[in-house]
C-alpha cells in the first residue's frame, strides 16, 4: 500500500467507471411498493444511494428511525440538520415492527440521525424498534448502524441489550480528517472507543464499520485507520467513494480508481478481517456485506 507512485490525475468529472447500471429492476419496483405502502423510509432513496437496485433485488433495505432531522452538521452528508426539540414518536417502534412485517426483506439496516437532544441520543426508541421487529420478524436479521451517543455508555448500553445481530458505526475517515469531515461533537477515537465497548461487552456481536476515500486522505493513513479498527475487534470493514452531494459540502479531492479499491481490500483481508466489501460505489449499507452477516448468522 505504500510507495505506490501512479499519478492519479484529478477529475472535474466523474470517471466511467462511477456510472450505474440498473439491475433486478422487478423486485427493485416490487420492494419499492411495499415500502412506500407500509411508509417506510429508507435511506437508500433519501440519500439516493446508487446501489438501490442491487441491494433492493436481493431483499435488503436501510430504514431511518428518530425523524429526519440531525443535529449534527457532518460536511459530507446531505441529511437535515436542526434541533428536534426532543420531540421523538413514542409509537415508531411498533409501527415499523409491523410494517416491517408486511415486506419480504431477509435483512434489514436501521439507522437513525443523531439525536443529541435526547439525554439517551434516541438509544431508548432504537433498541425498542429492534425488539419489535425480532418479535414480529424472529426470521429477520437486523442491523443497527448507530451514532456514536457521544460516548455515554450507558445510552450505548440500552442499544447492546436488544437482540441485534450486527452493530454497525461508521468512522467515516482516517484520523487526521475527522476534524474536517465529521461535527465537531464526534471523534475518532470516541468511535473506536464504542467498537471496542461493544465487541468486549457482547463478543459474538458481528461489528462493522466504514471507511470514504476520496477526501484527501493518504495510502498510509488508510492502513492506520484500518489497523486502528481492527485493534478494537471490527469483523466488516467497507471502502467506498465519496461523492459530493451538493456544492455546500466538502469538494472531492480525487477519485479512486477500481485497482486501488482492490488494494484497499487485499489489505484489510491481510490484516485479519472476516468480510471486506471494497469499490467506487460501496457504502456502509452494501447488501454485499449484509449477505456475508446473513450467512455468518445462519
């Protein structure tokens, strides 16, 4: 990974191999009308994820909890950003449990803006939403991705004691970025911190975590971001490019080419991880990562 001497020119526009193309288009369209029937939101449309299609065909899906509203203001993320006033919907738990249930997703991702207006950032209704979906859905698989709950361990608690089958947090960058890329109420290692809270507290809980390229960071410091998660005990790791949701948000300083992703996941595989999912258009949510855990939890 290191002394690699290619120059990677720069890009005014997004290179070819950025470019979609859709696939499983019937079950994408039949999943889309279950969805919106039950009025589930999901992530993938919100955030306009390119990997819709592909994940969506196989039955896996991202659904957003707590409202829309963050109340954070991360530079590379396009969701709203606020103050909730602590209003949360007592009922969301059940209602998504039930709506859940009407659909035929085999693996599901819940997610939900940071809420640090709730003394317990939301940890409370979370872990309540997964207990509802494994008692209607005992046949689901459920992935948590989490906020980092600003290191209070006793709201991160609440969420490790609900039958969750993966726990997902992102890092988002290396270290040196995180200033730059994420709030300033969110730290490295405040993220690697809750990982290794989760994987000492709960062992057999699959971990993940995901890593954008494209905003500056370095070869050298992707291998020390990714030693750095593989010390707190993360089993996925994913590698993905950023890309610029408007012209508000962070530039993208280079992209990636698919060789190098492929560098990127030879080396997370070196260092030990059970599963790898690597490439331009790769995001935390990838039903490639989400297939592995399916089988892992088989």
């Amino acid at each position: 990974m290191t002394g690699c001497t290619k120059v990677r020119p720069h890009f005014e526009k997004k290179p070819s191999w950025l470019k979609m193309f859709p696939i499983g288009m019937e079950k994408y369209h039949s999943l889309k009308k279950s969805l919106r029937f039950q009025g589930l939101h999901t992530v993938c449309e919100e955030a306009r994820c390119p990997n819709i299609g592909e994940c969506w065909s196989v039955g896996t899906a991202t659904i957003m909890i707590l409202g829309d509203v963050c109340t954070r203001a991360c530079r590379f993320c396009n969701v709203k950003t606020g103050n909730p006033k602590g209003v949360v919907d007592e009922d969301e738990p059940y209602r998504v449990a039930e709506n859940l249930a009407k659909t035929q997703l085999k693996y599901v991702v819940i997610t939900c803006v940071d809420r640090d207006d709730l003394p317990d950032g939301g940890a409370f209704i979370f872990a309540e939403t997964i207990r509802q979906v494994k008692k209607l859905c005992p046949e689901m698989k459920v992935e948590a991705l989490v906020s980092d709950y600003r290191g209070n361990k006793k709201a991160f608690e609440i969420l490790l004691d609900c039958p969750v089958d993966v726990l997902a947090h992102n890092v988002e960058t290396v270290r040196e970025l995180t200033p730059i890329v994420r709030d300033r109420r969110a730290a490295y290692d405040q993220s690697l911190a809750l990982l290794n809270y989760a994987k000492k507290n709960k062992s057999n809980l699959l971990t993940k975590s995901s890593i954008m390229v494209g905003l500056g960071e370095t070869m050298d410091e992707l291998k020390k971001t990714t030693a750095d998660l593989k010390d707190v005990g993360v089993d996925i790791v994913t590698y993905g490019q950023y890309l610029r949701p408007s012209e508000r948000h962070l530039v993208v300083k280079r992209y990636y080419f698919p060789d190098e992703f492929e560098q990127l996941k030879s080396m997370a595989y070196e260092m030990g991880f059970r599963y790898v999912a690597s490439g331009p258009l790769v995001r935390s949510s990838y039903k490639a990562a989400e297939l592995f855990a399916l089988k892992a939890l088989s």
